[in-house]
C-alpha cells in the first residue's frame, strides 16, 4: 500500500528578508540617542530591497572603474573624498528616513563629527539578519 506523505506548506517568502528594517542610533558612549527625549532611529533598505541593491551596484562600478584607472597608470586626485563622498551616496540611497533628528541624511553621514552614526549605518547594512523576518512559529 502507498502511503502519501504529506509535506508541509512551503512557503518562500518566510525566508525572505524584509526590505526595511529600523536602526536605534547610539551615542558613541552606547545610549539610545534622545532628541527631546524621543530615540533617533534611522529606517533603512536592507540587501533585499531594489534601492540597495541599485546603491551597491552603483559604488561597485565606481570602484571598478577607480582600480582600471590605477592600472593604467592615471592617479586619482582626492581619492580619499571621491570615497567618502561615494560612501555617502551609498548610505543616502539606501536611507529610508530619519525619526527625531532635524538633519538629512547626506549631511550627517557627510560629517565626521557624526562618524559615529555613519560607523553604526553601515555595520547595520552589513549584516542581513537585522532584516530577518520575525518568526511566528514557536
């Protein structure tokens, strides 16, 4: 006699990541930062989301294309600008919004007296599990 298994529902999009996910900025001394009391907190588009994934071909190619002028022998003027100025871009593309903080993106990631907050963005961009999906199976 066959026996018929019965497989579970599968269902892909349980393993996808979600394409924003919300960032509580700390304070270089590692508190909540509070803006009149209320927790800056930054949305961002994680790996999954079309604007990350623009952004990071975009700063892929310009890396590219900085390395093959190298190669062939053309010098960089302000390599080091053209690459902060790029991270920014890349950060900015890839910001959703700013909760409780009165400066934009591109000004405070442009501003190494908030390095601290860009350091926190992109260690946050850098790891795909802060865009998991919350289990609901126990």
């Amino acid at each position: 006699m066959n026996e018929v298994q019965v497989v579970p529902e599968f269902n892909l999009s349980d393993y996808e990541l979600n394409e924003t996910s919300a960032l509580t900025v700390q304070t270089p001394a590692g508190d909540d930062m509070l803006i009149n009391g209320k927790p800056f907190i930054i949305n961002l588009y994680g790996s999954g989301s079309p604007q990350f994934v623009k952004a990071k071909h975009k700063a892929d190619n310009l890396s590219t294309l900085r390395v093959q002028s190298m190669f062939r022998g053309k010098t960089v003027q302000n390599a080091a600008a053209l690459n902060d100025q790029e991270l920014v871009e890349k950060l900015v593309a890839c910001t959703a919004s700013f909760e409780n903080f009165p400066v934009s993106p591109a000004d405070t990631y442009a501003n190494p007296k908030l390095g601290y907050i860009t350091k926190q963005v992109v260690k946050f961009l850098d790891d795909d599990a802060n865009f998991m999906k919350k289990s609901t199976k126990a």
